[in-house]
C-alpha cells in the first residue's frame, strides 16, 4: 500500500523537518517489507481566503483533487480518535490487508479540515488534546509511520 503525506503548509529547513525527513526515511526503507510504500510528502499552500470556513474549502478542494478511487485518508483531527502505537499500527495494517491500494495521511492547516473531508475519513487520528505546531505533527507522525513499520515486521524497535 502507498502512503502519501499531505500537508497544508510548507516545512522551513532546520532541525525540525531534519528530524522528519530522518524518520520518514526510515520508514522509506523499512516499510517495503511489510507491504507499505512511502510516496512522500505532498505539501500545498495555506488558503488565502477570508474566512476559517473558506479556507479549509479551498485547501481540503485540493486534497480531493489527489484521492483516487479506493484510496484511504486519514485525517489528523484534533476531534480525531487517539491510539496507542500498536493500534495505529494496526489500524494501517488493516487498511492494507483490506485490500486498500493508497493510503493518504492530510495535516490540514491552521483551520482545521473541512468537514466534507471529516465526512469521508475512514479515519480520523488525534495526537493527544494538546494543540502542536504543523512540525512537530510532520517529525510525530514520521516517527509513528517507522515505529509502524517495526511493529507490523516485529522488529524490536517498539517496547511495549
């Protein structure tokens, strides 16, 4: 299964997207094994509309335009539901065993997504109640895409 990153925003070099560029490839490398191919980051503009409700349209339009039929998203939503590791893991590893061809994970931007993207997530994931900055979220779930890849292999990696 593919997995393609979609992030609203772009990353400024520095120790951050240092760090996320590391885990993602890692996973890059460990991820074929299990069955799971990195596509990438797909990064896109913030909206330049006036209004929260307006921008989040205008950037989840974009996000529609790369979801191909039978594709999974995964949303990263503050109202999203929050796993443990082994079940992240387990919830991709079901995707892929379901048959699923491509798998997009979207950060949204700095309003949140629209909810036509809610309406139709086969899943929405929240990283805790706190509130992080869009490069945290990218070196977090670069790391949990690796510790995914170890765990579905049973690569010691992840202690539980």
């Amino acid at each position: 299964m593919k997995i393609t990153v979609h992030a609203v925003g772009r990353m400024k070099a520095g120790p951050e997207k240092q760090l996320a560029d590391r885990y993602f490839e890692r996973f890059a490398k460990s991820g074929p094994a299990v069955g799971l191919e990195f596509s990438g980051v797909v990064e896109i503009p913030e909206g330049r509309a006036q209004t929260a409700n307006e921008r989040r349209r205008e950037e989840g339009q974009k996000l529609q335009a790369q979801l191909q039929p039978g594709t999974a998203l995964m949303l990263l939503d503050e109202r999203g539901k929050n796993f443990s590791s082994e079940d992240f893991a387990g919830r991709i590893g079901l995707l892929r065993d379901g048959g699923r061809k491509a798998l997009i994970i979207a950060i949204g931007g700095a309003d949140g997504h629209d909810q036509s993207l809610r309406d139709q997530a086969d899943l929405m994931v929240s990283f805790g109640a706190l509130t992080w900055p869009h490069q945290l979220v990218r070196v977090m779930l670069g790391e949990q895409l690796y510790r995914t890849a170890t765990i579905l292999s049973g690569h010691p990696y992840h202690r539980s």
